[in-house]
C-alpha cells in the first residue's frame, strides 16, 4: 500500500468485463475497495505491459450507472421492460421452484443453457446444466460457426490443436534460445489488431514483424495489417477451401511438401479401397477375420508385400520397412476376392489435381500468379506459421475448408516446432472450458447424454463437442419433437443482437418459453424478454482461474461492486439446489479440483498469479510427437485413431463425410444462386471488427462508444458512385429475409463485389421495450442470414457468404 | 539537453485507439472532451497501385506529455499501453539513437 491509499494488485484477466477471451496480465488500483484504475503489468509475458482499451475502460464499465446491480424479476409482461429487484435468495428460491417444475413436468432436458462465445462461461454452465440434468448446453450460434469447426477438425486430423508459436509459451518470449522467430505467417481471415482472437494478443503480430517476420494476409479487405503484408490475397468470402487446395495443388506439383515429415508422421502410406462407392481405408479386418478394425495397410516396395500398422503399438508387421507413398495395388480380401488399393497419398495427390491455379483463380478472384506466389511463400519459408481465423467456421462447407487449410501445416511440417504451428494443450492440462463432456466438472448418465439435441443427425456433435446442435434446437423449440422445450437459462449471451441469426426467430422462440433466467452486466435486447435477471460480476469482483493455452493463471476477486455475483457462484448455489450430492461446497474447493493435474491449489496458483508449465510437460512445445509425449501410452505419434496424423481421416469417413477436402460453394453466391444474384448483386460479408468493442459489448462505455458511435457498411467507392451513394450516408443493406439501415463507409479498402457490415449492435441508449428492444431491428444485420444452414457434420452457416441490395435510405 | 519527446514509429502504428483510451483513463476525462492523443488514418495508393494504410497518432493542444508520472519515474500512460510499442518517450538526447533506420518516424517535441 502506498501511503496515498491506493492498494495495487496483481491479476489477470477473463471475461466479464474486457469481454475478451483474455490473458493479459494487469495491475489494479484500488482505492477505498473501489477500483480507479487498471493498468498493464509489465511483468506478464502475455502483453508486457501493454493493455487495450477494453480493459483500460474497466472502471467506466464496473461502475457503470446502467449496470445491473440487483436480481430482477419480470412484473410486466415479456418484453415490456417491467421488473422489480428482488434479493438472491428470493431469485435463487424462485428458479429453483420454476426449473425443478419444469424438470419434473418434462424432463431436464427441455431446459437449455445457453452460452454465448468462449471465455469462462463453458465449465460453469455445464456444470449447473449437469447438475440440473439437462445434456442441453448449447452455444446458439447457427452451426456452432465460431472456432469449433476449426478445432473439431484439428482433433481429428492431428489428434491436437495448433496455434501460431508467437513464443508464448516463454516467459522471455521472442529472447528465449529455444524459440525461432517465422519467417513468414500466414493470416488468413483475421483483422488482428482490431479483434481478440481466442488465446492470442493481436499484437504479437506486430513484435514478430518487427523482428523480421514476414506477412501473408488472406482476406477480402485490405486492413491494415494486409497493407503491411508482403502478398495480400483478396478472396471471395466461402472460398477459403479452394485457395488452401490451390497452395496445396502447387506445393506438391513444385515439389514443396516436406516429403520425409508426411512419410513418417501421416497416414500417407496406408491404402485405401477404391472398389467400394465412396473411398474407404484398408483395415486388417479386411484382409483377416482375426485382425482388428483399428489396424490399417501399407505396402511395403522391398518384399513387395503388404504390411500391417498396429494402432495400439505404434509399429508396421515388418519393422524396418519403409513403406510405399505412392502407388496402387491389388489385393485379396478374406473371402478371396480380389480389389484394387491405392496409397493415401496418391489418392490425394488425385483429389487435389483439380485445383489448378487457373481454377482456383475463377473460384477465389486471386490472380493464378497470385496463388502461386502465396503457395511458395508459404511453403518456402522455414519456419512458416498459420493463423487462421472465423471465415473458416462460417460456411456451410466449414469441415473440409478447415481440413484444406489444416492440410498445409501437416505438409509442410511446420507443426510443433519452433515458430510454426505449435500444438496447443491446457497449461498444466488444467481444464477451465470442457469440450467433452468426459473433461466437464460433472458427468450425465448416458441415457440423459443421448437426448442432447442433434447427436443423432451428426457425427461430429455427438462424438467432439458436447454442445447441443442450436440451429436443432431453435426448430425443435417451434415443431416441439421429439420434446418439448420448456426453459432456456441465457448466460453470457445475447441471442437477439450477436449470437442468433434470424434473431426474429429467436425472439419468438425465447418468448413462447414457460420460464427463462439471463445472467448478464448490462440491461440487454436478449435480456428484456426474460423472467428473472442476475446481476453476474466482472473479472475484478470475482475468483476464477484460466488455462486457455497458456498460462495457467489466476483471476482474483478484487473488489466487489454492489450485489453483483460470479457467474460461478450464481452456478455453484444452483448447482448444489439442483443436485442431491453436488461435490463441491464452494468455489475453492472447485478449483482446488481442478487444479490437481498442475500439483497445486487455487491459493498457492493466487501467490503465483501465472505459471507456464516447465520445459519437457506435455502441455508445452516442442516436437512432441517425437517425443511421445502427446499420447497416452507415452509413445511417439499423435492422438488420433492411427497415432498418423490423418490426411484421410478416419473421423470423417466414419461419420460418413467426405475423408479428403474439397472445395463447395456457398449455399448463396453469384454461382449456386445466379437468379438471385441478379436481384442481390452484392456479397454481403459481416463480423467487422471494431477495436473498442467486443461482439455485442461496450457500447455503453463512454469512451469506448465515443471512438465508434454507430454502426457502418463498408462500401467500395466505385460501387456507392454506382448505387448513388456517399460517404456518411444512410443506407438500407436487404435481402430476402431483412433489411437494416447503418452508415455507408465509402473506402476502398473493399472489393467492389463485397460489403462488410457489422455485428452485435444495439442501443443501450434507445428505449428497451418493445418493439424497440434497444433499437436491434434497425441494425442486426443477423436479420439477413438465415438459421438452418448448417453444414453436413452440424458445423458451418453461411455467416460470411450472403448476397444483399444497398441503397440510400429515405429521408 | 534534457528536455523530454515522443518518438513515433508510426509505420508500426495498427490504428487500435489503445492510446487514446489510456490518456483518458489517466486523466479521467470526460468522455469526447480533446484527449491527448488522437488516431489519425490515411489510406493511400502507392505508385504500385497498391493500398497502403498508414496511421498517425496526433499529439494534441491537451497532451502534457504525462509530466506527473514522469516526475515517478513512469512512462507516459500512452507510452506504456501502446498494443504495438511504437511510442518511445525519452530525452532528445536518447531518442537519437532510438531513431529507426529503414523507415520514416516521426518526433513530437513538447514546445
Ligand atoms: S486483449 Fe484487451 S480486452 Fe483482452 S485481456 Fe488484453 S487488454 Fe483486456
Ligand atoms: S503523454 Fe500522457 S498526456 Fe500525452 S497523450 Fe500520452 S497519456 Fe496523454
Ligand atoms: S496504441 Fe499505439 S498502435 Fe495503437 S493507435 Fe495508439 S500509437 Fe498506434
């Protein structure tokens, strides 16, 4: 304390309050228990120092006249904006009452909880959803379009996920011996310094290229940081698949792949079957009723016989082959039957042969040497990162579009190796957000689990990620089959105004429930149609702990700011209501659970404030699979089903999608839509990030709101001169399904063909009942995307890739 | 020669406003008063036709170059939470040899 009062402390940081997905590490000034300022802590690796405005807003966001400070409770109708504060035990006593109501009427299943993007909330509302009983956790945007699609596939693919290796997982950073700076990253699809991508400081962008990083940039906008890039490739949004199999295309015509990585650590080698319909792999059990199923074939040149890979041990039948990459066979099958077998890698080498430059090219609108300089550069560069960003989640075709573009760091081998992408585990293996339900704080018996919405009709919902599948769940709610939904439980989400498209529907749907609670900071669109309101806690007014990757770090209850509550409180008392034997009486004992794979507890991680986990854990670079450190058994590979990382994927062929990436079109588009086009000539591509703001968050913080004071369609120059628009104007952006008015940002930083437009606004300043609901109607360009386009595994909608008219607004 | 400036290596400068919000918060203004510092964008197209996007923190008439927490020994607010580290305060004579090589900068003196 120093002798003017002031307290500081050292913490970091996790949603609520900067929004973001977080990480910095902050210093707080506290004064007579209030905070007065928040600064960066030099100390912390993770932003040394610096801060963005979000967190250097906190004290006009905590101490907010509009905040919500007291439990509410509808008196007036849905809607009408009529509520009256009541205490926490009246709200707790209240939902108990209404939930186990429902939950005896119907079922815990007809009871959703639903989250809005990442952050803290996962392990906390699955917690109380388990504890409830209701395998119904769902994040509502249409097919989970927001990295899961990313990290499904990275799953599968190389049994991890991969980031860019911008050195955080040294406390020196860019200085350690270890750590090679890229030369060249990749960013494709991602406005970096404006945006707060998940476990990454935008930033780091610029310390790298200052250290001699080159850039390539993939996006339809020249933003700023595609300026400063050495290629920028402008792209038609929903193309992304066919420019990663162009790059791929060249790199293996050029001979650019890294021919000994793919031989030894992917399942090029194994063989495929080509007489059945579709491609399928080679089992042993195909060749031996007494094999296993897990075990696939290679070939080996030297006896010119065919060898067996043993999935449980790691190793082929015959230990000093080195089997063939590329060919095609026949072989004898158990019943004697003779078929035609080809290598992986020759069947991929098939698939992408279509995907010349020349046809990439009229895909994608990047010029052929364009595509065939960024394929070098790529390729060439040694090491060379990729970071990739929500483009790819948002279209329909998202799997084999993550796949393609996964695809490049597995060829080149640039996976988990200095500067490139390295494989990114829970610090410590401390799970704060379960992605399974096998890593949650609570399990469901399966005959519950087995009701979660959508598991039946995909693969990959039911077997990656143990959210509800929500463009199911909002037909569901209005068809009422197989069951009905009774109550949804909103927490950390704002359908109506970012997370819902079609938020009309979702309006309807959330009104026409028997009971719903929002847990939220602010007075919301979402929140106004609710029957009780809870008033949750910033970062600074609550404990909680972060491990997303790196490092494993505490977040500290600083002060507290009136009633307000953690989310993870608010969830720990229900939780116990709701569950006759809840294991855990507070949220120390929770952590300290938690935090048993680190050795430690929550106490000794406070006095640490962050920790990386040390050289040789599993949860830190590098070259792990050479290691062995990636699987269970302690043997070298990777976790996938073959321990290859596969290029053919087992996954997709089981779930009966295609096995290898492909390029498809968006369901809208000059070219699947071509009569609609002619009406809607322009591509509507949304998600605009803007600095101050997170998603639907900050535009009540006064200087955050004074830096964007309202929303804006970027418009080329050439295109407003056509449509008769100028810079400033009003303008309407329709189409078949809604219409918005925002402000024309005439520049040329955007294609002609495409207009960007913003997400997540409203008006905290306007009138909150309806039909107003905060002005929303007037400028969610979610109105123009449609619900019920999700691709063919649950995953990817067309967010990115819409068609719309623009023109002048009246008066 | 003792007297305190900032240099600015602006071709780093990502245009994220940080700076703006940080002497805001140091100073607790009111918000849309004159900050010390305003972001400035220019969006040009080079002899290549190529676009290129520069931004330009401005120094205004209400920056006082953070003299109180100078005087204890820290750096400007601004200075401190720049996302891309490229405002450097320092004594003319410092900043000399912090001046960057391969690109233009630029230096706000106090006056
Ligand atoms: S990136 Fe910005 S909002 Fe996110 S934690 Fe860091 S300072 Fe806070
Ligand atoms: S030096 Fe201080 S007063 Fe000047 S702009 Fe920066 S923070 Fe504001
Ligand atoms: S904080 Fe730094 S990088 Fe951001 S706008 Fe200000 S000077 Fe530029």
């Amino acid at each position: 304390m120093k002798n003017d009062g002031v307290k500081i402390i050292k913490t970091t940081t996790w949603s609520p309050g900067p929004g973001c997905h977080g990480g910095c590490g902050i210093l707080v000034h506290v004064k007579d228990d209030k905070v007065i300022k928040v600064e960066g802590d030099p100390d912390h690796p993770w932003n040394q120092g610096r801060l963005c405005s979000r967190c250097l807003s906190m004290t006009q966001y905590m101490y907010h006249k509009d905040r919500l400070t007291k439990p509410l409770k509808r008196v007036g109708e849905r809607g009408q904006g009529k509520f009256e504060p009541i205490s926490w035990d009246e709200a707790f006593d209240l939902i108990e009452k209404k939930m186990k109501q429902i939950r005896q009427d119907h079922g815990p299943e007809s009871m959703i909880f639903h989250q809005g993007t990442g952050r803290d909330i996962g392990g906390w509302i699955s917690m109380l959803a388990y504890a409830y009983g209701s395998p119904n956790w769902m994040f509502g945007l249409s097919g989970i379009s927001c990295y899961t699609p990313r990290l499904m596939m990275m799953s599968i693919t190389q049994g991890d996920f991969a980031v860019v290796d911008a050195a955080q997982w040294h406390e020196k950073r860019y200085d350690d011996p270890e750590y090679e700076i890229p030369e060249t990253v990749t960013i494709w699809g991602q406005n970096l310094p404006a945006t707060c991508p998940d476990g990454f400081f935008g930033h780091w962008y610029v310390d790298l290229m200052k250290r001699g990083t080159r850039l390539m940039v993939i996006d339809p906008r020249c933003t700023w940081i595609a300026s400063r890039a050495k290629l920028w490739l402008q792209l038609r949004p929903g193309t992304d698949a066919a420019l990663a199999l162009g790059f791929i295309h060249v790199m293996i015509k050029e001979n650019l792949v890294n021919m000994t990585f793919i031989e030894k650590w992917t399942n090029a080698p194994f063989l495929v079957r080509t007489d059945t319909p579709e491609p399928i792999l080679l089992r042993e059990t195909d060749l031996a009723p007494s094999g296993k199923s897990t075990n696939f074939v290679a070939h080996d040149p030297v006896s010119n016989e065919f060898v067996i890979w043993d999935s449980d041990n790691q190793t082929y039948s015959r230990k000093d082959t080195t089997p063939s990459m590329d060919g095609e066979f026949t072989i004898s099958l158990t019943d004697g039957t003779r078929i035609p077998v080809k290598t992986v890698w020759r069947m991929y080498k098939e698939n992408v042969e279509e995907y010349t430059p020349q046809k990439v090219s009229r895909i994608t609108w990047v010029p052929e040497d364009k595509i065939v300089q960024g394929a070098r550069m790529y390729a060439k560069s040694s090491p060379s990162a990729l970071h990739w960003g929500l483009p790819i989640d948002t279209i329909p075709s998202t799997i084999p579009t993550s796949q393609a573009v996964n695809h490049l760091w597995c060829l080149s081998g640039n996976l988990d190796n200095p500067g490139g992408n390295a494989i990114a585990r829970y610090a410590y293996d401390v799970v704060t957000y379960p992605y399974h339900s096998g890593g949650s704080i609570l399990s469901l018996p399966p005959e519950v689990a087995e009701k979660r919405i959508g598991i039946n009709d995909y693969g990959p919902i039911k077997d990656f990620r143990a959210w509800a599948q929500p463009d199911k769940v909002l037909e569901q709610i209005f068809t009422k089959k197989p069951y009905e939904i009774k109550g949804m439980w909103i927490q950390t989400a704002n359908p109506l105004a970012c997370t819902g498209m079609e938020p009309q529907k979702w309006h309807k749907a959330i009104k026409q429930l028997d009971f719903t609670v929002c847990v939220d900071l602010f007075m919301t669109p979402t929140a106004m149609l609710c029957d009780v309101i809870l008033p949750a806690a910033t970062f600074l007014e609550k404990d909680s702990l972060k491990a997303w990757w790196v490092p494993l770090q505490a977040i500290k209850k600083v002060v507290e700011v009136d009633e307000c509550k953690s989310d993870i409180e608010i969830n720990l008392e229900l939780s116990k209501r709701f569950m006759k034997d809840f294991p855990y009486d507070n949220t120390r004992d929770l952590f300290d659970s938690l935090l048993k794979s680190a050795g430690i507890t929550y106490q000794q991680l406070c006095d640490n404030t962050w920790m990386i986990p040390p050289k040789g854990h599993s949860s830190r670079p590098y070259y792990r699979h050479e290691k062995g450190l990636l699987r269970a058994d302690g043997k070298p590979g990777f976790r996938t089903p073959s321990g290859k990382i596969e290029l053919f994927s087992s996954w997709l062929e089981k779930w009966q999608l295609a096995p290898m990436p492909y390029h498809e079109e968006p369901p809208y588009s000059p070219v699947s839509t071509p009569d609609l086009f002619k009406e809607y000539p322009l591509i509507l591509t949304t998600g605009r990030r803007m600095g101050p703001f997170f998603h639907s968050e900050h535009r009540q913080i006064p200087w955050l709101r004074a830096q964007q004071k309202e929303p804006v369609l970027e418009i080329h120059p050439d295109t407003a001169q056509k449509y008769g628009i100028t810079h400033g104007q009003k303008v309407c952006v329709e189409n078949w399904l809604g219409k918005i008015t925002v402000k024309a940002l005439v520049t040329p930083v955007i294609h002609p063909d495409i207009v960007m437009a913003e997400h997540g606004w409203w008006f905290p300043e306007k009138e909150g009942a309806e039909p107003s609901l905060f002005g929303v109607w007037d400028v969610n360009v979610n109105q123009l995307i449609p619900m019920g386009h999700e691709g063919k595994g649950g995953l990817g909608s067309p967010i990115k890739s819409m068609l719309c008219k623009v023109y002048k607004a009246k008066g | 020669m003792s007297e305190y400036a900032m240099l600015i290596d602006y071709e780093y400068c990502s245009g994220c406003k940080t700076c703006e919000i940080a002497c805001n918060q140091e100073y607790n203004r009111e918000a849309g008063k004159l900050g010390g510092v305003e972001v400035q964008e220019f969006i040009h197209f080079l002899q290549s036709g190529r676009l290129y996007i520069t931004n330009i923190p401005h120094f205004t008439k209400a920056c006082v170059f953070c003299a109180g927490r100078v005087k204890k020994g820290l750096t400007p607010a601004c200075v401190q939470h720049c996302m891309a580290n490229v405002l450097v305060f320092d004594t003319l004579e410092n900043l000399k040899d912090k001046i960057p090589e391969n690109r233009k900068a630029l230096l706000w003196t106090k006056g």
